[in-house]
C-alpha cells in the first residue's frame, strides 16, 4: 500500500521503495512542472523534452485549458507507459495516478473559477 500512496501526482520526492515505473513518472511530472514554472516567468525551458509540451500549454489564453492540456500532457504519458505496465504493483500505481487526474479534472468549475478570477483582479482604488 505504501508503494501504491507514494504514486502521487503531487509526490515528487522519489523513495527508495518506488518501483522504476512510479520513479519514471515522478522524474516526468517532476520535470513538466519545473519547464512549465520556467516558462510561466519567462525563462527558457531547458529540457528538450518538455518544451514542445510547455509551449502547447503556453499557446493557451485560457487558464482553465491551460490546466486541461497539462493534465491532458500527464494521461499521455501514463498511456505511453502502460504498455510496460502488467496487473502487478505497478498497474495500481498506473490506476491510481488515473483516478487522481480524472478527480483533479472532475473539479474544475469554469464559473467559480471565473468568479474567483475577477475577485482576485479586481482593482480597489
């Protein structure tokens, strides 16, 4: 159960009890979210990897699409590994990273979004 809980989309730490499958990920996810913090304050990305990714994220207006893309970039990558992937430790870990990103995506709502946007930008004078 340990080795499932450490295949977290938000665990970047690899451990010594990861499987090479959840360590792959984790330097994956680790790495797109570092280009896409680069490219949000106007560095270069570095990894040759990623950028092409970061820029079909960056090529958003939208912030909500913004997310849906990133998110969209994170299931690719888990569909390209699932061919390495058999019903051992590794498929749950492969599953549960699925249903946190089904989850995450389940919980965007344009509207509140929108709203707490304008909240947040509204200018006071």
């Amino acid at each position: 159960m340990t080795t499932i809980a450490s295949a977290h989309i938000k665990e970047h730490e690899e451990k010594d009890e990861d499987t090479e499958f959840i360590r792959a990920w984790k330097r994956f996810n680790r790495t797109l979210e570092e280009d896409l913090a680069k490219a949000r304050s106007g560095e270069k990305v570095s990894y040759k990897g990623t950028s092409e990714l970061i820029n079909e994220i960056m090529e958003q207006e939208n912030p909500l699409l913004k997310e849906k893309i990133f998110e969209k970039i994170r299931w690719s990558f888990l569909e390209e590994m699932s061919a390495k992937v058999h019903f051992d430790i590794n498929w749950l870990a492969f599953y549960f990273l699925k249903l946190q990103i089904l989850e995450r995506l389940s919980t965007f709502n344009k509207d509140r979004g929108e709203a707490i946007f304008y909240e947040i930008c509204e200018v006071k004078i």
